[in-house]
C-alpha cells in the first residue's frame, strides 16, 4: 500500500450465500462486486476485506478480484485496530467494527438493502452516512472529499459516542489509577 493511495475497508458480516445463520443473503458480495468494479486497478485507492471472523470461506469474493484482475486488493484477517488505523474510511452493511471505525475516528459508511432499523442509532445521529449498493461510490467520494460532509460527520460522531458509549472517557488517568490500586 502506497502513502498516497486512499484505503477503503470493508468489513463483512457474513452476509454470503455460504453462510445462511442469519438468511440467505449475498449483500457482502454486492458490496464488494461494486467496490471492484468502481475503484480496482485505480492506482489512487487500496481496498481491502475484512472477513467476518466466523466467514471461513472467502472464495466468492477472491472470484470477484480474478474476475475484474484487481491488483489494489488484499483480503486480510489481520488485525482490526491496524486495519481502522490505516483506513481511509469503512464500509459495512452492520457490524460491530462501525462502533470501532467511530472511536478511530473513521468515516463510515452503512450499506442498506432494505428499509432495516439496526439496534444501534447510527441514523438518528447521522454519525454514519448510509447509501444503497448502486451509490456506494458516490458516498465514498462524497465522505472523501467534500469538508462539510466530513465535518458534520464528525460532529456527529462526537455526539453518538458520547451518548451512547460515554467515549471519550473523562479523567481516564485518574480511573486508571484507581482501577490499579
């Protein structure tokens, strides 16, 4: 990966017709099959897939990089926290990695298919922009490259951590040290 290249990371949720616990989808391998097609082989972006961790077969979406011959690529089960750190925004349809990418500060983006209400309230705060599969690249660039979007979303963010999680702490320090006592 280049200093100078954007990095996309998506994270699966094990939405995969190999994998029908939660129905039998394949939103993953639309959101991915979309993010091959618009941004692979473009010198200016890296993406890559974090596999759910349960998602042992990524076959599908190997399939996906052979068949647009995308060398941008990697799908990694590598560390998350490296992963967000190096992340230039992530993607994901829900998944507990979007709370982790916030308390990066992250951008993210939520990918729906349907008219789902997830538990968490991320659209109630707007701390994540949402977009469905067919303007997902629209969203990228438009989280990317347009200050006010990224403002207003880190204002956002700000807000839905603090409210829902208590994040930041205040005087970490200081309960540290009473946690170690």
């Amino acid at each position: 990966i280049d200093n100078n290249q954007t990095v996309i990371l998506f994270t699966s949720g094990k939405l995969q017709p190999k994998y029908a616990a939660h129905g039998n989808y394949d939103y993953d391998v639309q959101i991915w099959n979309k993010l091959i097609e618009k941004f692979s082989n473009d010198e200016n972006y890296f993406l890559i897939l974090k596999p759910h961790p349960q998602e042992v077969d990524t076959t599908v979406y190997q399939q996906i990089i052979e068949k647009f011959g995308a060398k941008n690529t990697l799908i990694l089960n590598g560390d998350l926290f490296e992963l967000l750190f190096i992340s230039d925004v992530v993607i994901s349809v829900y998944s507990t990695t979007m709370i982790d990418a916030l308390c990066f500060d992250k951008p993210v983006i939520q990918v729906k298919f349907k008219d789902e209400v997830h538990p968490i309230p991320f659209e109630q705060y707007g701390a994540v922009l949402t977009t469905r599969v067919d303007t997902l690249q629209s969203k990228i660039l438009s989280i990317l490259t347009d200050s006010e979007t990224k403002q207003t979303i880190s204002k956002n963010r700000s807000q839905f951590l603090q409210e829902q999680y208590g994040l930041p702490e205040h005087n970490p320090e200081e309960k540290l040290r009473n946690i170690l006592k």
